[in-house]
C-alpha cells in the first residue's frame, strides 16, 4: 500500500525547474541541431587536446602552398622524380674533355635535389607557407580559440557574480564602492582597455584569459546586481534569516540558485564573444605566442597568402570559426527561452 500511495505522490508531483526547461529546450530544433553541432566541436576539441587528432600540426607534410586534394601528392611529387631536358643529342667531348663525367655529376646532384613527401598523405583543406596541413591547424585552432573564449568567459562570469552578489545584497558604502569601479571600467572604451591590458600583460594563452576575464565582467555584475536586489527581501530569503542562516548562506544556498539561469545564459554569451575577441587579438598580433595557432593567427597568415591565389587557409579558419559560433549563439538563445521563468506556464 506504501509502494502505491509513493509512486502516485510521485506522479502527481510537479516537474522541477530543470525538467521543465530541459522538456521546452527539446522542443526547439534549431536549438537541438545547434547543441548536436557544439558538442561534436568539444569532442574534436577533447580528443585533440588528448593528442589523438592534429598532435602534429607542425609536421611539414607536403609542399608549401600545396592546394585541397583529396588523392594524396602526385607520383612525380612523392619520389622527387625530375623530368630530363629533351633536346639533340650534341656530342660536346671534341670540344670539352670533361663531357663524359657530365652525365655522372648530374645524378649525384640529383640525389639531393630530390623532395621527400611523407606517403598516402592527403590534404583536404591543402598545406600552408610551410607544408603543414591546414586541417590539422584548423583543429589545433579550435582548441585554442574555445578553450580561450570559455575559460575567459568563467573567469568573468565567477568576478561578476561575486561583485554584483556583494553590490546588491549589502547596498550601502559596498554597493557605491563597487558601482564606482564598475563605472571605470564601463567608461574606457573596451576595445582601448584590452589593447592596454595587452601591452602591459604581453603575449599568451594565460594573458589572454586575464585581459578578456577582467575587461569583461561588467555585464555580469549589473545583471548579477540586478538579480540579487530583487531576490534580497524576497519571504525565502527572510525565512532563511528568522531560522539563523549565515549571510554568505543566504546569499549563495539561497538566492544565488535562483538566478542561476540568468549567469548560465550570460556566461554563454560571453563564450562567444571572448572567442572573437581572442580571434581580434591573435590577428593583432596580441594574442597566443607564435609558437601557438589559433583561428586569429590562421587568418593573419591567410592575409599575405590570399594575395597569391592561395584561399584555403582563410575558408579554413572562417569555415569553422562560423560553424561553431553559430551554433553556439543559436544553441545559447534557445537556452535562454528555456530557462526564462516567464515562460514556465506557458508551455
């Protein structure tokens, strides 16, 4: 009898938060498309960090400037054969004794004239200036660029919230310190503030993360700000109060959870625009160190060899730097509807 009262109880109970925007989340199938689209990204992006994919981006595997192929390099390419000048057959030893050691010099020098290309190696996205495979780079790139662009994204999202927690619970002398601060920032053009962090931070994946995390907490705190001022008198909060919960309880168990999707849908926008960011920087030449690649160095090469005919780099790098990008808003706006709490009861 328990088992059965437990189970309809079960049923009759109410679909959490999460349930609820997971169900209206499938619901959208650009969203769903858009999520399938990033997470086969992250998995190319998980299994090259691993090495399993694009370890050897450096490796020269064809010739410079080698165009999109899919039959590996041509028989003559791959054994360094050297076609023979055609022409009479001039007998030159009456007029120079050393004619008939001509023919000998001419095959050692050969040997080392000849250009090794590595077997069975196809370039379906062609080789850059150096012979390194540009799908090889393209991936590379999307590790660095994501990992950049997310991890900066944390960094601002985790300043963001606690400032704007602290501003807009307390109020007061915290509230006007930390409003004065926000209005520093918001004052210096971005684009200025992150040229300026570069130049005194210098080149790296590290730096970049600093500079995009600490120029780029603003819209967080006013949003988190907002949020926090709303939730602060609200009857959970002072019934948390009235049973002795601490402040940094009330703040963080109780109110913070409640504006959880308002951070997770801010932090995703933020993603996508610290990726560009990253891409401007490296473009720049502000961005990773040299020895790195990302989709912002790639197209800074691609600028010169663009000149010369040769595309493949930059659709390369703008191919995927759009397929992921795109993705990723269309699959952060549909988040967003499905987590915002004026359409609860509406579906």
């Amino acid at each position: 009898m328990s088992i059965v009262l437990s189970a309809t109880l079960a049923a009759q109970r109410s679909e959490g938060v999460w349930q609820a925007a997971w169900r209206r989340y499938r619901g959208d199938h650009v969203g769903m498309v858009s999520l399938v689209i990033v997470l086969a990204f992250l998995l190319l992006i998980a299994a090259s960090a691993l090495g399993l994919v694009a370890g050897d981006w450096q490796r020269e595997v064809g010739v410079p400037n080698a165009p999109p192929t899919f039959v590996g390099p041509r028989p003559a390419e791959a054994t360094g054969a050297i076609d023979k000048p055609k022409g009479p057959n001039v007998d030159l030893s009456a007029v120079d004794p050393l004619a008939p050691r001509y023919k000998e010099w001419n095959e050692r020098a050969a040997q080392f004239k000849t250009v090794e290309i590595h077997r069975a190696e196809t370039l379906p996205l062609g080789a850059d200036r150096l012979g390194r495979d540009v799908l090889a780079k393209a991936i590379k790139g999307t590790e660095v660029s994501v990992f950049v662009g997310v991890l900066a994204a944390l960094t601002a999202t985790g300043l963001g919230t606690l400032l704007g927690a602290l501003a807009g619970y307390f109020g007061r002398w915290v509230g006007d310190i930390l409003e004065w601060l926000y209005n520093v920032f918001e004052s210096i053009p971005g684009i200025l503030l992150i040229f300026a962090f570069a130049a005194v931070f210098g080149r790296g994946i590290g730096t970049v993360v600093l500079i995009l995390g600490l120029t780029g907490w603003t819209g967080m705190y006013r949003q988190v700000r907002a949020e926090f001022i709303k939730h602060a008198n609200r009857e959970y909060v002072r019934a948390a109060e009235a049973i002795g919960a601490s402040t940094a309880s009330r703040m963080f168990r109780h109110i913070l959870p409640n504006v959880s999707h308002v951070i997770l849908v801010r932090t995703s926008l933020l993603a996508v625009g610290f990726i560009k960011a990253e891409v401007i920087l490296s473009y720049l030449g502000l961005g990773v160190p040299v020895d790195q690649v990302s989709w912002g160095t790639m197209l800074a090469e691609a600028q010169s060899e663009l000149i010369l005919g040769h595309w493949w780099q930059l659709a390369a790098a703008t191919l995927f730097m759009a397929l992921f990008v795109t993705a990723f808003s269309l699959m952060a706006d549909a988040l967003r509807d499905a987590l915002d709490p004026k359409l609860r009861g509406l579906k």
